[in-house]
C-alpha cells in the first residue's frame, strides 16, 4: 500500500507543480492570480503612448480621435490591447511613428464598439499582431450568395419576409444597406430591411421606397453595433411587382428562409420557415466601410 501511495505522489506531483506554473504565467499577463498587473489608461482625444501604456480604453463619445504609438526601438517587447469601449461611430485612429508598421501598415482604425486591436513590439520598426491580433473593420458584410446579378427575391405575396445568413469575424457598427432595385412596384411600394440574432430576434430595422430602379441605401437613423457572430439580413417587400436583384438558381443548403406574412412589419421574433433557392444581394454597410461601388 505504501508504494502504491508514493508512485501516486509521484505521478500527481509533476502535474501540480506544472499547474502551478501555469498560473504565474496567466497571473503576470492578466494581471490576476500572480500579481501581475496591467496599466489600463481611459482617453477621450489625441494622445501618444508611452512605456508604461497596456491597456488603453479609447472612447470617442465627443467625437474620433488619433492614438500615436510609441516608437518601437524603445519600447522592444511591449504589449498594448487598444479598444473602442463607446458605441458611436467615432473612430479612433491608431497611428505608427516613422516607419514603424502595425502589421505591416501605417494605420489602422477602430470604428465599432468593443473592437480590439492587441500588439506587440519587436523592438525593430513592427508592432506585430498578439493575442487576438487586430480586428480590421471590413469594407461591408453581405447575405450574398451568388455572383449573378440576376432577379432573385420576388415576393409572391405582399409582406411576406425572407432572411439569408451572414458573418461578422469582427465587432461592426451596421449604418444601413445597399441593394439594388430589379422592378419597381410603383412610387408606393416599400421595402423593410432588418437583422436579426441567430435565434430570431429583430435587433434593427429600417423602411424604404422601392420606387426607383437600380442601386439604392436604406440608412439606419442610429447605427447598431454587432458582436463577431452569425446573423440574418431580412427583407420584406409591400408589392409583388417589387424585385430585389440577387443570385438566381442557387441550392437550398444556404439557408436562406421565407416566412409568409400579412403586415409589412419585420416579425419578431422571426420563425424559420420554408428554404429558398434563391437569394438577395444585400450589404450590410458598416462604419469606416465602403459607402458605394
């Protein structure tokens, strides 16, 4: 029973003394657990970094501002985690000096809430990507799923509502749409626009006329900042004669879904229901993305 007893001890011990180490690391990064702390500073306008910044809490409440890195030959091995912590589309600009890079460019920008860019020095002209590196705004998200600019959400009756899926890797502030009108169904026909979470849930909406023909935006009044995740851009048009280009003849398995209604409001929540073979070219347009083709 005893030596039973000490090849357990044994075997336990290596593995106590790992977690241990464990710990102290994780402790001297985050700042819990081995005492290790992180100097979060909150800014509000300009300003430039200096040795001692880790944690920086950029809100652009008042209005976008510009954050100046140190230089990288005096700062080799420091980590800075930059975050937009306000939900407005004020950006923040984080600039390199000289001929430092981040990532291999001058700027980079934060332009929706809660999106982070984490980088670290090499001490020779790169702050390079740490952590969860830099989260770079893209220039629109899309429910597209096809090429063709062909008709492709023809209602077959007034109200009904179809959702195509989409992703966001990044934290965005959606502004509005983009889409383009195939038929018009006359000068009173309008559109809905919405997104909802992955469970249904109409998170914001906006309605616009349909009674021009080709390229337009629906702008929303407030911007709605979205989390990294999946969601669906719904469509619901008042008119039978209205068509929405999209992508002709694609298969079903793109989940994309047409509930039928009576009354041109956006449902909430949205109930899944039959699958399209078609789908819509809608963008999602962002905050500090593309505004037109």
């Amino acid at each position: 029973m005893k030596k039973f007893l000490l090849a357990v001890l044994f075997l336990i011990s290596p593995v106590v003394a790992s977690a241990q180490l464990i710990d102290a690391t994780i402790g001297s990064l985050s700042g819990s657990g081995g005492g290790g702390t992180f100097n979060t500073a909150t800014i509000t306008g300009n300003a430039t970094l200096g040795p001692t910044n880790s944690v920086v809490l950029a809100s652009a409440t008042a209005a976008g501002f510009t954050i100046t890195l140190p230089p990288t030959a005096s700062s080799n091995g420091q980590i800075l985690t930059i975050s937009k912590v306000d939900q407005t589309t004020g950006a923040i600009t984080i600039n390199a000096v000289g001929t430092d890079v981040i990532g291999g460019t001058g700027t980079v920008v934060l332009n929706a809430y809660m999106q982070t860019d984490a980088i670290v020095s090499d001490g020779a002209g790169h702050w390079i990507p740490w952590g969860q590196g830099l989260q770079l705004t893209p220039p629109y998200l899309s429910a597209q799923v096809g090429s063709a600019q062909t008709t492709g959400i023809v209602v077959s009756a007034s109200s009904d509502t179809d959702v195509c899926p989409f992703y966001t890797p990044v934290p965005v502030a959606v502004t509005g749409f983009r889409y383009a009108v195939g038929t018009t169904g006359g000068a009173n026909a309008i559109a809905n626009f919405g997104i909802y979470d992955s469970l249904g849930k109409l998170l914001t909406s906006v309605s616009t006329g349909t009674a021009a023909v080709g390229l337009q935006t629906a702008g929303l009044t407030t911007a709605y900042n979205l989390a990294p995740g999946y969601y669906y851009t719904g469509i619901q048009i008042s008119n039978v004669n209205t068509a929405i280009s999209g992508s002709n003849a694609l298969t079903q398995f793109l989940l994309c879904s047409r509930r039928t209604g009576t009354t041109m409001a956006l449902p909430d929540p949205y109930t899944f229901g039959v699958t399209l073979s078609k789908g819509f070219n809608v963008y999602v347009m962002v905050s500090g993305g593309k505004t037109s083709e």
